[in-house]
C-alpha cells in the first residue's frame, strides 16, 4: 500500500498497463468522436481551412484519418506507436499552425492530445492491447 500511494508502479507492472489502459481507451475514443468524426468526409469548408494554412487538400483527408481512424486504432492498442506518431504530428500542426494565433486556452486540446500521444509514442500501449496479441 505504501508504494502505491507514495512511489507509484513500475510500468510494466498490471496497475501501471491498467492505466495505460484506461488513458488511451478515453483518449483515443474522445478523438475519435470529438474531432475525428466531423471530418468523415473532410467538408469543403475544412479542406478550404487546410489550403488556407498552406498545405495541399489531401492534407484535410490525412487529418481525417490520423484524428478519426487513429483514435479508434489507439483506443484498441492496435499499431499504437505508428498510431501516436500520426497524431502527434496532426496536433503539432494543429497547436502551432492552426491556432498559432490564437490564446492559450483555444490551444490547450490540442496540445494535450500531443501531449498524451507522445507519452503513447514513447512507452508503446502496454499489456492491456491489440499489439500485444499480435506481439504473441
């Protein structure tokens, strides 16, 4: 009890995969849902949003699939780092280009999801997931 409460689990322990488990499951359901499902089909009005930044409109289609299709992959632990680095990158360039402008507040979600998906990228999606059965 002493090292749960005071030194934390190792992680690769089944507490700490148990975490790491919840965490992708939330995250990778809440981009998903929350960001990714718009853009299923990117609309004319996203992809104007995309061309206006500077990059190509196949751009709008690879945010598409990094925030929709990559959060349902991490949720399910299924080619998690791959994954992690698709979305890094989507939110790097959604908090430092897209929103370059704008206040901190309306950049918060987007680097917390680079944030967390970093944190996937580096550690991998534990036990708990569908890389681990394919690992077997």
């Amino acid at each position: 009890m002493k090292t749960l409460l005071l030194g934390g689990v190792k992680m690769n322990s089944a507490v700490g995969d148990l975490g790491l488990l919840i965490l992708r499951v939330f995250t990778g359901l809440s981009l998903a849902y929350a960001h990714g499902w718009s853009k299923v089909p990117p609309g004319e009005g996203f992809v104007k949003t995309v061309t206006s930044m500077g990059f190509p409109a196949e751009m709008a289609y690879l945010t598409m699939l990094a925030e929709f299709f990559g959060g349902l992959a991490l949720a399910a632990g299924l080619l998690t780092r791959p994954v992690a680095l698709a979305i890094v990158i989507n939110f790097l360039v959604a908090g430092f280009i897209a929103h370059a402008a704008d206040p901190y507040a309306r950049k918060e979600l987007p680097f917390l999801f680079l944030a967390v998906s970093t944190m996937f990228l580096c550690v991998g999606a534990g036990r708990f997931s569908v890389d681990r059965l394919l690992k077997k």
